[in-house]
C-alpha cells in the first residue's frame, strides 16, 4: 500500500511534524530521505531493505558506497545523493566542537548583541532573547514587526516559542526609530502583561530592553 493510503499518524513525515523526529524509527527517518517508493513499494520498504543491505544499522549503512547503494532496487543515484549527503553532514556534527553558548549577566550583555541589529532601522521590532537556567542564550528570534508608530507584541506567540525551545527565561527587545529610549505607557503595560503570562508557565521575564540608536533603556535598570 502507498504511503499516500496509510492513517495520517502512521506516515513518517506527518509523525514527525507531530511528534518530531526523534519519535521516527531508523527506517521511516531513512524513507523521509528516500522521499518516493516505486510501483510495487512504498519508501518505507524501501528503507527497510537498504537497511538491511547494512545489517541494521547505520554505522554500517554510512559506510556503504554509492554504487552499493544504487544497486538496491528502488535507489537510484539522487536518492543514494542525498543519503551520502546526510551521513556526512552527520559525521561533521560530531567533528565539530561545541558552540559556547553566551551567558546574559546585564543589560549592556543585550544592547551589544541588539544596538547594531536595532538603531537604524526605520520601524519598530520586536526581538526575545531565549535562555536556559543558567541565563545562557538559547535562540534570539524576531516575533514582530511594526510601522513607525508602533510593532504588536504577540504574547501567545513569544511564549509558545519558549515552551518549544524549553526556555528557562526571556528578554524583550524593541526599538524606538523616534531616538527617545524612554518606555510609552503602552511598553509598560505590554511588559507588565507579558511577564503575568510567562509567571504562569514558570518562565522568568528578565528585562524588557528599549534600543533607541546608539542608547538603550532597560526595564531592569530601573528597577521595573
């Protein structure tokens, strides 16, 4: 049966979205590679046979050379391409050393990293800063974008993104194209707003930085 026929929970690439792929066996992350079955097979059985082709496992299948892997029935030289190409692009994950992540200890921390993004844009952005428990950044991610006179801040938005990333903590960054640093009452009112919903989850709102070209003004800072 084609894949196309399988219960919608059952087919890899539709798994994978719902459940990610650490949820996907050994085959049906091989078979979102492959991509195509052929006439009599699906990708699925497909995998399973160039599985088997390396004794079940993958230590042995990355090993496998191109025209081993073309000589399988349903692997032609694209697919064999792009299996090749994720075994090496695995093999330099684990050659590369570990990016050190950057710890936040103070507001000037965010102004270096968001005044050269920031002051001379010509509207507004909303930017989170993403940190684990040790205030080591996660991700830093734009969640909005304005006019001049003002971005809408998403609180939903910003912290479903921190409960997928498993964000200990945040920080909210935004510009002033105006060149005053100082919080309008709708900033205050937003952060207030903000920080109540990510208290609820258990995420910590750390700051709320204003960056007003080459000046900035922090929530913290000011005790806020």
């Amino acid at each position: 049966m084609s894949i196309n026929h399988w219960k919608m929970d059952d087919r890899p690439r539709e798994k994978m979205n719902v459940s990610g792929a650490a949820s996907l066996s050994d085959s049906e992350l091989l078979a979102i590679l492959i991509n195509t079955g052929t006439k009599d097979k699906s990708a699925i059985d497909i995998a399973r046979e160039v599985l088997a082709k390396a004794d079940n496992t993958l230590n042995s299948l990355s090993g496998l050379s191109l025209d081993r892997l073309c000589a399988i029935p349903g692997i032609g030289h694209a697919k064999a391409a792009r299996l090749l190409a994720a075994f090496e692009l695995a093999a330099r994950i684990q050659s590369e050393p570990p990016v050190p992540r950057m710890k936040i200890t103070a507001s000037s921390s965010v102004s270096r990293i968001f005044i050269p993004i920031m002051r001379n844009l010509e509207h507004e952005e909303c930017w989170v800063l993403f940190l684990n428990k040790a205030n080591k950044v996660i991700a830093k991610e734009k969640v909005s974008v304005g006019g001049i006179s003002g971005a809408v801040l998403d609180t939903r938005l910003i912290l479903r993104k921190a409960v997928d990333k498993l964000a200990s903590a945040i920080i909210l960054i935004h510009n002033h194209p105006s060149g005053n640093p100082y919080p309008s009452e709708m900033d205050r009112k937003q952060t207030r707003i903000l920080r109540d919903a990510a208290g609820l989850l258990d995420i910590a709102l750390l700051d709320h930085v204003i960056v007003a070209g080459n000046r900035y003004y922090s929530f913290s800072d000011e005790g806020l």
